[in-house]
C-alpha cells in the first residue's frame, strides 16, 4: 500500500508539471520544463526534464534530507559514544584508588595517636599513645611496607605501654601487625601481639584499628582501640 501511495503521488505530480497552458495541447509547450523540475524533485527523483510533452524525472533519488538527517544521527551517536568514553574514564579513575595519589610521595613518616583499652576479666583498662612508622616502596607499583612503634601507657598511666608495627600498605589499605607488645607491671613484663588496619587516603590513615592479646599473662588479658596517623 505505501509503494501505491507513493506512485500515485508521483504521477499526480508529474501530471501537474505537465498541464499545460491550454487543453488537449500535445507539443512540448504543454510540459513546462521549471514544473517538470519542480515535480521531479518534489517526487524524490534528482533531474526533470520535458520530452515532447512528457515530464520525465530521472537519476537517483535525492537523499539530501535523508543524508542531512543521517548525518545529524550519526553527530548524535559520536556525541553519545563521546559522553559514555568519558563517563567510563571517569568511572575507570574512581574505581582506581592510585589515581588519587602521587605515588613517588607515599614513602616517608607518619605519625599519629593510638586510644583503646585492656580487658582483664571483664574489667576495662585504658591504654593510649602515640604510633609512628616509616612507609618504603614496597617493590611493586601502589604497594608500600611499613615499619614503626606504639609507645604510650596502660592502666590508666601506671604502666608503660611499648610494641613494633609491621606491614604493607596498597592504595586502598594498610594491613598489619602489631608486635612484641610489652606492659611492664611492677617491674613483670606481659606480652601482647595482634594485628592492626585502616583504609589508605592520601597521604593519612584516618580510621585504623588494632586488636590483640597477651601471650604469657596468668589470666586472658585481650586488647583492642582505634589508631590514625598522618604523613609529617
């Protein structure tokens, strides 16, 4: 039906570039040649020309409406693929912790505060200090080792509180130990060894934790707290 439609529009219009100026004229001046070109282009043909007096539309249809428009898609689709390219850098940045660091600076000190408390039996002792540590490249790119200490007290300030802290560090965590943990008590010497955590944010450890307990106390004696630290 539409290939119909489309002939008897087509004819309709070469017939009206082919009315002439009187009825029943047979000669050339019955097709007039700007109509017939007129009627021709109308119809989606490229030239019009009068034979006798015959309008006859010829060449290739004219895609010019359909090449601008194909045109304009095919803009709209590189505008689109252009937008998702970059979204998807974007994405791709977001979902790679190293984009947020200046690699070549991670390594050097840090410093900070540890705060938690020592479980004896239920009953709940503080223990705080401070922690710092060395961060080395870890012999990988985005991967750091670290060395350091955590010195404060314990029991509320009675005792002194000392341990080594060990481990590596990605662009997202640190993940490590703390170690040789001793708490001198009237001269007796109790050890603790656990392991500590936090995410990795550039240059600081804003949120880390440690638990652990005591290897050699008459008694379990557990340990845990919260710890930061900050590059110097």
């Amino acid at each position: 039906m539409e290939r119909t439609a489309v002939g008897v529009m087509v004819a309709l219009l070469v017939a009206a570039a082919c009315a002439g100026g009187g009825s029943g004229q047979t000669d050339a001046s019955t097709c007039v040649p700007a109509d017939c070109v007129a009627a021709c282009l109308a119809a989606g043909r490229a030239e019009g020309v009068c034979v006798r007096d015959m309008c006859q539309c010829s060449g290739t249809p004219d895609g010019g409406a359909e090449a601008e428009a194909d045109a304009g898609a095919e803009t709209a689709d590189a505008e689109t693929e252009a937008e998702a390219d970059a979204e998807g850098d974007a994405e791709a940045e977001a979902d790679d912790p190293c984009s947020r660091f200046d690699a070549a600076a991670v390594p050097g000190d840090y410093a900070g505060t540890f705060l938690g408390g020592l479980d004896y039996g239920g009953l709940l002792f503080p223990l705080g200090g401070d922690v710092t540590f060395t961060m080395e490249e870890g012999g990988s790119p985005g991967h750091w080792t670290f060395d350091g200490r955590m010195e404060g007290t314990a029991f509320g300030g009675l005792y002194v509180w000392s341990s080594g802290v060990q481990g590596t560090a990605d662009c997202d965590s640190l993940s490590g130990l703390f170690y040789d943990g001793t708490v001198d008590v009237d001269g007796t010497i109790y050890h603790f060894e656990g392991t500590m955590e936090s995410s990795f944010e550039p240059y600081t450890f804003p949120d880390g934790t440690f638990s652990g307990s005591c290897t050699d106390c008459p008694d379990p004696v557990t340990g845990d707290g919260t710890w930061n630290a900050t590059q110097l």
